[in-house]
C-alpha cells in the first residue's frame, strides 16, 4: 500500500504524484517488498527543516528524510509497514537545477533513496554506501534515467 500526500498545501499535480508512486512502487518490486505500506509526504524546506530540527538535531533542511517503522523494540510487531519517506519538492527543485536533470529524475532518485532507507539500507560506511548507489541506480535505470552513475559511484542523496 503506498500513500502520497502533501504539506502544507502544495499543490502536487497528477505527473508528480505519479512519478513518485512509479518509483516508490519500482523500488518496492526491485526489493521483493511490494507488499509492504509506506507514506510519502511531499512538503517545502520550512516543513522539512522543522523535521530534520525535531527528529535528527539537524537544524536545517535537506531533501529526503525516512522514518523506519521496523527499528527498535516494536519493529516486528507489523512488519508488513515500512514507514515514511519525506521529501522536500524545494530542494528537489534546486537539486534537479544543480545537478542537470529532470525534476521527475530527482524525486526519482530522492523517493527510491527514502525507500531504501526503511529497508535497511544506509551508506555510512563506504561499502555500505556503494551497495546503496548500486540498488539505488538499478531502481533509477529501470525507471529509464541515467543520472551518470555508469562507473558505480553515483551521487547518494541525504541529510549530510
């Protein structure tokens, strides 16, 4: 189950919810994980900065934040729901100008991205991060997009 909302009142059109719901929904097969539910929230920097602030100690915005509903000591109690993936649509934007491509390729890439997160995947250490550049750049690539990352070392997005 796969939910798309947005806040505050952004107005996300039928193309952008229907990219997010191709990647959250490619990701989620590449992963053997279709039957699992997660939310995605589509907000702005403020939104997104007040998050990171409240639930990182990161005080200001970033483009993509997940919420994993499968840690700590519930985390097995209904594993059939990820969790939440928030995005920032502003800083999507800005990041699409900046690195060149389609705002469809980085909500694309920021949606798989979060995904992958609530699935356990994280890129603190380097060999862990490649192994997250390289799912992430399968989803990408089934997708259609080539964000350049044909050496494997691709761009891996997050709250840094």
């Amino acid at each position: 189950m796969l939910s798309i909302n947005s806040f505050p009142e952004i107005e996300i059109g039928e193309q952008t919810e229907g990219v997010v719901k191709k990647a959250a929904e490619k990701t989620l097969s590449v992963e053997n994980s279709e039957d699992c539910a997660v939310s995605i929230l589509l907000t702005d920097d403020s939104e997104i900065h007040r998050l990171n602030k409240l639930y990182r100690n990161v005080d200001r915005p970033t483009d993509v934040l997940a919420f994993a509903m499968r840690e700590g000591e519930d985390g097995e109690l209904n594993s059939e729901i990820l969790g939440d993936v928030v995005i920032s649509l502003t800083t999507a934007e800005r990041q699409a100008d900046e690195y060149e491509h389609s705002l469809e390729e980085e909500l694309s890439l920021l949606v798989s991205h979060g995904i992958l997160h609530l699935l356990g995947y994280d890129h603190e250490e380097k060999d862990d991060m490649l192994i997250m550049q390289q799912k992430q750049n399968e989803v990408l690539h089934s997708l259609g997009y080539d964000l350049g990352e044909s050496d494997g070392t691709g761009r891996i997005s997050c709250a840094e």
